[in-house]
C-alpha cells in the first residue's frame, strides 16, 4: 500500500517556506531553538536550514540524552560494570560515549560482562535467567524512556527479584530548558517543543515559557515538513503578538500526554535535588532517583556510588554546542580531533547528537550530496 | 535507543503481565503495552502503535506508521543499530 506523503511535498515545502519568510520583518533576526536531538537530525538530513529565510536562524537544544550525560556518571557506570559479581546491561548508544578512562566498550574488551540490550525487559529476564549474577541496568533518557523503566522495576517488585537494580540517569526537560531560558549568553525568540517526550508529558509543562518568558511554544512531529510548518506557527504567533503552547503533532501528542505513563514514573522515582548535565553545570530537581518505596532496587545505594564530578577534557566545546552558544563546527576541535570514529565528546557520538548530525550530513548537504531531497511522490494521480 | 518504531499488534499474549506481540519491520517480537492499557483508548489488536525500548507508547494510524517507517530507513545506521538490538529482544 503505498500512502501519499504530503509530508515531503517539495512545492509545499516552498509555499510554507515562502510564508514564513513573508513573516520576517526586515532587520529582525528570529532565533528559534529546536530542544530535541531527533529534530536535529531532520534538520541536517533534510537540508531545512537551506529552505528557511537568512533572518531564521535555529539553535540547536539539549534534548538528547546520551550528550547531555556528565562524565562523571560515565565512570561510575563503568566502576559497577568493572565487579566481578556483576553483569552490567545497557543500550547500544551507551558504549562508546567516553569516560575519563575510556568507554563501556572497552571495559567490556578487557573482560567485563557488559550486554547490550533493547530493553529494560531484556536485562530484567537476564536477571531472571542469571540469579546467582548482579543484573545492573543503566538507564538513561528523557520521559520518553523514564515511563519503561518505571514499568520494569514494578515487574520486579512483584517478582520479588532480588539480583536486579537500575543506575538511573533519567533527566527531565523542562529544567534545562528554564536553564537555559535564564542564561545571558543565549537570547531566544521561541522554541519547537519535542515529539516523544511530549507523547508522555503532554503540552502543558511548557506554559512556563510563554507565561513566565514570553516565548512561543510548537510541539513538532518528526517529518521535514513537521518542522517546517511548525516554525511558520511560531512564526505567525510572533507576527501577531501571540504567545501560547501550540501542538502541531497532534497525530502521535495528546494534549494532556499519556496519564499512565505519568501515573508510573510518580511512583517508581522522585526528583532529585539536583544533577549535573554535561556542558550545563547542575541544574536544580532536573532528574530522577529511585522512589523510596524502590530503593531497594538503586544501584548507587546497592553499590555505593559516590557520586563522581570529572571535568570534560579541555578541548572539548561540548557545553557551548548544548547551550546552542556555538554551531557544531566551531568547536576547536571537530572533525579534527573529535570524530564519529574517535569521539572525544557525547555530541559526536549519539546519531541524535547536533555534532554527529552535522558531520553526517551538515557539511555534505553544502555539497550537495547525501541529503533526502524533498520530493513529491506520484501517487494515484497526485503527482505535480 | 532514542527512535521510535511503528509496530502492529498482532495478539495480546498475556495481559495481566501487560505482554502483547507485535510486527515491527517484518519481525515478532513481545512488547509491553502497559502504558496504554486502560481505558478508551486501550490497545487492541490490529492497532498501530510507536514502539520505543520494547513499550508501546503511542497508538498512530496507519498513514502515520508508513510515514515514520520511511523516514526510520532513510535514517540508515541507527536505524539499523536499533532493528539488530530488537532482533535480539527477548522480552518475557
């Protein structure tokens, strides 16, 4: 079956294009700042920037959370992973971001028992199938991810598993967001809210920025014209003095988000006072602990964890990309000394990560090359 | 870890442990629906739903599912990264 896709229509990319910059005044510059990595990536892979008028420029956000993980948590991750007693599970994503001694990948060629795995469920059986073992799972993500680890460690309560325990990055978005909302050295005009975190939170926790900040608000799907007609929204509203929460992706993010979801991340976790985000410093109640109620199943309690602060290497500009203060490619060291092969910082690793995305595609687009041009599929007499 | 694939409900294999299969990308694989169990709204079999990490997290048509399977391939490495480590999901 094949679907018409009026979501690459390259003639109604150019019409919405167009109205957008019908929108710009002269003079004004209009920054506009994507919050989630797989924005980003559409951005480059599509050649969005390409499309919008001088005057838009988009600022790439803090939503992706392989980047945004300090390496501090990194090594203690590796620390767990390095007991003899212990099998240490994570996603695929997780083992090559660096520490400061090294990646999950290479611990694991030097004889830790690391396992990739695709689900939280997947280390939960491997706890099941391996009592005699300690099953650890590292679990990093926004509340897109937060709700399955949520659903995990309730099977495992009820299961009364006792060889199983969760090292919880978990992060939330509306904190880094107000964080950076409040730093000088970035002056916003509005932002496009993320997709699958707002399936779970809903549009709602972003009324703070247009009623605290004055900023408008479009939650965007993941298709280039997505994002296109979302910052023609955006840009509509700043044209008529408006500033609200809008939701463009009403096909996949209801407004309220999912109830249930929410309803199983209030009990499992609870805020923490604050956390450090790489590039961000510490940023008050931005992510999530193991609920009381769940201790029992924390590996930092299980495990000691102390609590690791490790600066990020000198050349590294990681933190001015996240802040949105540098583009990708004026860090002093990208492309250079910092790969996707060789990654020195989280953004060059994560396919979601600004740095990543724009060494993918964001140089090659200048060429002309490997980026999806918008095209229009002929489909039953639809065609142009 | 970060996408999110169409899949489609094929049978409720065990619902008090909130366990269903689903067809993702040509191949069977159990996934969680507890998060979008209750209610109206309730997943049944047939429907379409954004898998993410082996759970259900939303329910899409059937358009939108064709739509973000296209945009998953044109993705390429991670998206394949991601087919491998559901090939190699177990989830029981």
């Amino acid at each position: 079956m094949k679907y018409v896709n009026e979501f690459r229509d390259a003639a109604l990319a150019r019409a919405v294009a167009a109205e957008i910059a019908a929108l710009a005044r002269a003079g004004r510059r209009y920054k506009i700042m994507e919050i989630c990595g797989g924005h980003t990536h559409t951005i480059y892979r599509h050649g969005i920037k390409d499309l919008l008028p001088a005057p838009v420029e988009l600022v790439h956000g803090p939503g992706c959370p392989v980047c945004v993980l300090p390496m501090g948590r990194v090594d203690e991750g590796i620390a767990i992973a390095e007991r003899p007693e212990v099998i240490f599970t994570c996603f695929g994503d997780m083992m090559r971001v660096p520490g400061s001694k090294g990646t999950l990948l290479e611990v694991k060629a030097r004889g830790a028992d690391i396992r990739m795995v695709y689900s939280p469920l997947d280390a939960l059986r491997l706890a099941r199938e391996n009592p005699e073992r300690e099953v650890v799972f590292y679990a990093i993500g926004f509340e897109t991810t937060a709700p399955s680890t949520a659903l995990t460690l309730m099977r495992a309560r009820k299961e009364g598993l006792t060889n199983f325990s969760v090292f919880s990055n978990h992060v939330t978005i509306v904190p880094p967001v107000r964080a950076l909302l409040d730093s000088p050295e970035l002056r916003l005009d509005a932002f496009i809210g993320p997709g699958h975190v707002s399936t779970v939170i809903g549009c709602r926790p972003y009324s703070f920025i247009t009623q605290d900040y004055g900023k408008p608000v479009v939650v965007a799907g993941f298709e280039p014209l997505d994002l296109l007609q979302s910052i023609l929204m955006l840009m509509r509203q700043l044209a008529e003095g408006r500033c609200e929460v809008e939701n463009q992706y009403t096909r996949s993010v209801p407004w309220e988000g999912n109830l249930q979801a929410l309803k199983c991340m209030a009990e499992v976790f609870e805020l923490r006072p604050y956390f450090e985000w790489r590039g961000l410093g510490f940023i008050a109640q931005s992510a999530l602990k193991l609920s009381a109620a769940y201790a029992d199943f924390d590996a930092e309690v299980r495990f000691g964890s102390p609590g690791l602060r490790v600066a990020d290497p000198k050349a590294c500009q990681c933190g001015e990309v996240l802040k949105g203060v540098l583009k990708p490619w004026e860090c002093k060291v990208f492309g250079t000394a910092c790969t996707p092969e060789h990654p020195l910082g989280a953004l060059m690793v994560s396919s979601e990560g600004a740095c990543a995305a724009y060494f993918n595609f964001g140089r090659r687009a200048m060429e002309r090359e490997n980026v999806i041009p918008l095209q229009v599929e002929t489909v039953s007499g639809a065609g142009s | 870890m970060c996408l999110a694939i169409p899949g489609r409900i094929v049978e409720i294999v065990d619902a008090d442990l909130q366990l269903a299969k689903a067809e993702i990308s040509g191949v069977r694989r159990n996934v969680n629906i507890g998060l979008l169990d209750e209610g109206e709204g309730a997943v049944q079999i047939g429907d379409w739903v954004l898998i993410h990490v082996g759970f259900a997290m939303s329910k899409i048509d059937e358009a939108e599912a064709q739509r973000t399977l296209q945009a998953l391939e044109e993705i390429g490495a991670a998206y394949q990264q991601e087919l491998e480590e559901l090939h190699g999901s177990r989830i029981e």
